[in-house]
C-alpha cells in the first residue's frame, strides 16, 4: 500500500486534467451530434410531389435510325467494355489490332 507524505494534497477529481482529456473527446461527440440533429430538424427540405420533379430521361421526338442507334451503341462501347473486364478475370478480345 502507498501512503502519502503528510504535507501532499489531494486534489479533487475535477482538477485533473487527464480527466478532461479523457471525457472531453466524446463529450465533444455528443455535443457536435445533438447540434446536427437540431440543425437537420429545424431546416429540413421540403417534400416535393412527383409532379414537380423533373423527369429522368427526355424521351427523343422521334425515333433513331438504325444508323443513329449504332452510333450510339460504339459510343458507349468502351465503357461497356471496361466494366465487364473490370468484372471478368479474363482480358477482353481487341478486335481492332490487325496482325
């Protein structure tokens, strides 16, 4: 057992500072999420009806040549491409070299 010389004073256990380090970080949580909570009730969007949404994807006036809808298809070949050997183990085949 330690004993304390007679003249040590014993501080309270608010006068530690290692005890503020250590309850101050998640004091500082709680603070900081309550303080979001309160901002994200007070301020909160407002629901819109369908009706005012824009729509996802315009439709086209009229329909695309067959012409037209291959250009389209090379266009995003590429993407389509690199992500199915992203997805593949095997590399895809390049139809463009010429051996």
């Amino acid at each position: 057992m330690t004993t304390l010389p007679p003249t040590a004073k014993i501080r309270p256990w608010y006068r530690e500072p290692y005890v503020w380090l250590v309850i101050g970080g998640p004091l500082a949580v709680v603070i900081a999420s309550v303080v979001t909570v309160v901002i994200a009730v007070r301020h909160a969007d407002p629901v819109l009806p369908r009706e005012a949404a824009p729509a996802r994807v315009a439709l086209p006036q009229a329909p695309l040549t067959e012409a037209e809808r291959l250009q389209a298809e090379k266009a995003v070949l590429p993407a389509g491409v690199a992500r199915n050997h992203v997805v593949s183990p095997a590399l895809p085949k390049d139809d463009t070299r010429k051996d």
